[in-house]
C-alpha cells in the first residue's frame, strides 16, 4: 500500500524517494474484477429485453469482486503512520468475450433449432469508466511483534456502454437481417470496507495480510439490464509478500495471494462459486521520483457455483490472466504521485478479454500520522 519508504541512499543520507504508492487495492478489489459480471449482465439484459416473454432469471457469468494488476506493485508493501486520500480511474474496453471452451463468441447457432436456420452473428463493443475515491489510514502503533494495524473504506463509481450488432441471413432470399441494441448505464457500485490489515516490515521483507468485505450496496435486481453492483456480500483474504535484493529497496518482488467466499445472490437461490487470485510484480525505481513496473495475475473460479436456481452447468469454471505496465512519478515530491498503466487479458474462459488505461493518483495529507 503504502507510502514513505525509503528507497534510495547516497552518502549515509536517505533520500525520502517515492513513497511506494498507497493502495489501488481499494480500486482494484472494488472496480475492475465486477466489470466482468457488470458488463455481461447488462448484454444479457439487453438481449432478453429485445425478445417478448424473457424470463427473469440469473447471469451464469457471475464473476468475482476482486480482479488482479489493477493495484501497482508496491501497494501492500509496509505502509507509514498517516491518513491518505486516493482517486483512482479506470478506462475499459472489450469487443471479445470467450466462452467456456475458449472459443471466442461472434455467433448463435441455430442449427438445432431447424436445420435450414443461419447462424445469428454477433459483434460486441463495450466501453467502461471507474472512478474510486478511498482513505485509508495506517497506525503510529505496533501489535503482535511489530504489525501496524491498517484500515480502509472505499466507494465505487461506474459508468458503462454496452453495443450489441446482431445479423441474420435470409433463409428464402439473399438478405441479410441486422439488428441494433445499445444500453448504459452509471451509478455507485459496491462498497469496499478493509477493517483489519497486519502489515510487518523486516530489512530486506515486507509481508501484509488484508480482511475486507463488499457489501452490495450497488444497484441489482436479477434479469435486469439496469445494474451497477453484483448483489451478493464477499469476505476477501489476502496476503502479500516482498522481497527487496538491494538495501536501498529501489527493486522489489511481490507475490500476493486473494481469496474471495462469496454470499448469496440477494435476490436470487444463487451462491456464486468462490474464487481464488496469484499476483506477481517487479518494480524499479530509475530515480528516488521514477518508477517503473511490470505486473501479472491471473483469477480463477475455485468453487461450483451453487443454488436451485442454478441452471448452467457448474463443471464449468471462468478464469482470466492480465499483465499490466505502469510508470509512477511523484510530481509533488512525497505528497502527489500520478501513475498511469495499461493492461490487458489473456487466457480466458467464459470471460470478456479487456484492456485497461488507468490512471491512479495518491495524495498524502500528513495528518494523523
């Protein structure tokens, strides 16, 4: 997460470098891992919408809360004393969503339906944007043999448009049938609440542990288009280790584990199934103000999703790996730091394959610390 280490030292003076930035935790468990399940759930609803008779019933794309690299390398390493303020902003585009086989989705097939039916094509276009507010505030004291106590809170805006291109072929004449749906929609999503993180700090280490939860304040309603949120509360566990090779710390290595237990869909018989993350990072300061980084994750399904209401197969799991790049820089030496990345998805089943600009600012206001 966190601020002030010092990373650089010349003549047995320490130059206060970048303070390693505070937390896109708090963007990135929030924001880009429901995109996945927000935006699904907005085509489906356009798509029954544009039929007579659709029924109410729940995305079997349900996806999780929390999605990997959003964060910088740096941000569960040991944090200062103080409270900061954070806005992170999140731009997201996809026109490819890959199905349960890894097959990308461009058509429906209707040869079961009658044989002489052509295929329905389909193209996709869907762009996002968050915006995360968060403070977070780490502790002057220490507890069970040197952890600073951490606590965080975090609301979550989106706002997203869903293009939806289908066309059919005529079955008696040469003619093709083409159809346009679009929605969008924006609002407050699902809010982050950290109450308890451990963070130790040792001479070349850094290990941190996070509890947080989702509650889903967001707007849902099952078979609905009109949704901001997922509709169901999830306990995040998380730990993160760093090792730092120089005594200046200006290099660091991470390896970072989340583990999500979702609720129930709250207004559905719909236990989405739990999910598990693996993070990885490399950073490198250039100068006590420049940073660069490379960052990887990779988010898996771990558990069947459960309920009467479940109608999909459960044998089938999603899952997603993203690799980002970033450059921090402090413009307000140790009190403003501005850090944009891109990022993109591979590997995925039943998943939209996104890419990512964010740019993530952190101002340290020097207060309570």
């Amino acid at each position: 997460m966190f601020l002030k280490r010092i990373l650089f030292k010349k003549d047995k003076k320490s130059i206060p470098a970048r303070t390693a930035t505070l937390s896109a935790q708090w963007m990135g468990i929030i924001t880009h891992g429901f995109c996945q399940g927000f935006y699904w759930r907005l085509m489906i609803g356009l798509l029954l919408l544009s039929y007579e008779g659709s029924g109410q019933v729940v995305s079997p794309i349900q996806g999780g809360h929390y999605s990997p690299v959003v964060k910088n390398v740096r941000d569960m390493a040991a944090p200062p004393s103080g409270l900061f303020v954070l806005w992170y902003n999140g731009f997201f585009n996809s026109d490819t969503y890959v199905d349960r086989n890894g097959n990308k989705f461009n058509s429906v097939d209707l040869s079961s339906i009658d044989p002489l039916l052509p295929d329905i094509s389909v193209g996709i276009d869907l762009g996002g944007y968050t915006s995360v507010p968060a403070l977070f505030w780490a502790s002057n004291f220490k507890l069970l043999g040197g952890a600073k106590y951490m606590a965080g809170i975090s609301p979550n805006y989106i706002s997203a448009d869903v293009s939806i291109i289908t066309e059919r072929g005529g079955i008696v004449i040469d003619t093709t049938y083409t159809n346009l749906i679009k929605g969008k929609n924006s609002g407050f999503s699902d809010l982050y609440v950290a109450p308890l993180g451990l963070s130790w700090e040792m001479k070349h280490a850094d290990l941190t542990f996070l509890y947080g939860f989702y509650a889903p304040t967001g707007k849902y309603e099952t078979g609905s288009s009109e949704v901001v949120g997922l509709g169901f509360w999830t306990h995040a566990f998380q730990g993160y280790g760093y090792y730092y090779p120089m005594t200046d710390r200006s290099t660091a290595i991470m390896i970072g584990l989340t583990y999500e237990a979702n609720g129930k869909i709250k207004d559905a018989d719909v236990r989405p199934g739990n999910r598990f993350s693996l993070e990885w990072g490399l950073s490198q300061f250039l100068s006590p103000r420049l940073e660069l980084a490379v960052q990887g994750g990779h988010n898996w399904q771990v558990s069947d999703d459960k309920g009467s209401e479940v109608y999909w197969p459960v044998n089938y799991r999603d899952r997603k790996s993203t690799i980002g790049i970033s450059a921090s820089y402090w413009v307000w030496k140790d009190r403003l730091m501005i850090s944009p990345k891109y990022a993109f998805d591979f590997g995925a089943r039943q998943r939209f394959l996104n890419n990512t600009w964010l740019v993530n600012i952190v101002f340290v206001t020097g207060v309570l610390n």
